[in-house]
C-alpha cells in the first residue's frame, strides 16, 4: 500500500512552495505524496543516533549531513527550480558539494541517503524513491531496516544501482562515499 496522495495532478516546485507548512508532500515525477502521518517514535530514535553518528564523524570536514524535512530538489536537467517536479525529503542526507546548498535545501544528488524503513513508507522508499536516486545520480544509498535487524546498501556503478549489499544491523558498517565515517549498529538499536 503506496502513501496517500495529495490529488491526481502534476505538479511542482513552484506548487509545493504555495502549500501550507504543516502539510508534507514529496514530489515525484509531479505527484504529490502525502508524509504523514509523522514517523514513529523508534524510526525518530534510529534517525537520531545515526544523525549523531554521521554529524560527529564529519565534524571537521566539508561534508554536511541534514535530517528530514529538508527538501532535496532533483531536476533533470537545467530547468529553473520552480519547474522542477521531484523533491524528497531523506532521512538523512550528505552533501559535500556547498554549491547545491542554499535557503531552500539542495539541488542535486545528496553525496550519500539514508532512508530507516517504516512499515507505513516501505514501498514507497523501497521502490519509488530508490528509482528516483538512481536515476538523480545518488552514489550511495541506505535503506536501514530496523525491525528486520538488515541495511541494504546500494552504490551507484555505471549510472545504475545493481544488486545491493545487505548486512545484518550488527558490528559497524563504513560508508563507501565517505569511508571515515562508520555507523556502530548497537548504539543505533539500544
């Protein structure tokens, strides 16, 4: 069971700006996916000690981590921002490059995403969104699964994500894009 839609219209960037606060909607492909209601107090838990993990690992490095809600916009190509109709909201992202940081979030891939599955969000982050970093260009993805004990890890090679490597939640796991930064799966789950 896919997220609850906003309408049957396609929209965009310029659209989303006009919609109140206190609603989240991702865009994908113009659709407009309802995100709520807000995550669980676990999925805020497991988010959090990763957000700490990564924040101090990078805490003097030119990379950035952010915590939803935070737009990320995905054009396809040179299109002015209010024309674009692909924003999500991660996690967890990782930006490296500050020329796609502004006011509004960023525009462009994030460095690395980390999605924690919910059972409400599964298919959505699983299917929908996972095409839609692929096709952005995301070099890694994340998607943690915290009530299976399991991370599949995707690595953009050759402009696709091919099979995924998937770990048990135990031990630490290195990111690839940014190997000094390493996620310690007990501190994560207790």
């Amino acid at each position: 069971m896919g997220l609850p839609l906003r309408d049957h219209q396609h929209h965009t960037y310029g659209d989303y700006l006009t919609w109140p606060e206190e609603e989240r909607y991702e865009l994908i492909d113009g659709v407009a996916y309802a995100m709520t209601p807000a995550p669980g107090r676990r999925h805020q838990e497991v988010v959090v000690e990763m957000l700490r993990q990564i924040a101090d690992a990078l805490d003097d490095h030119p990379c950035r981590v952010y915590v939803a809600p935070f737009d990320v916009r995905l054009p396809r190509g040179s299109e002015a921002d209010e024309a674009i109709d692909t924003v999500v909201q991660p996690d967890l992202s990782v930006i490296c490059d500050a020329a796609k940081l502004d006011d509004r979030g960023c525009r462009g891939a994030p460095d690395w995403v980390l999605e924690v599955i919910s059972p409400s969000t599964a298919s959505h982050d699983q299917v929908k969104k996972r095409d839609i970093y692929e096709r952005a260009g995301v070099p890694e993805l994340w998607l943690v699964h915290p009530m299976d004990g399991i991370v599949s890890v995707y690595v953009l090679t050759a402009g696709g994500y091919g099979k995924p490597r998937v770990t048990e939640l135990e031990g630490c796991l290195p990111g690839v894009v940014l190997p000094r930064v390493e996620i310690h799966w007990a501190r994560v789950l207790r």
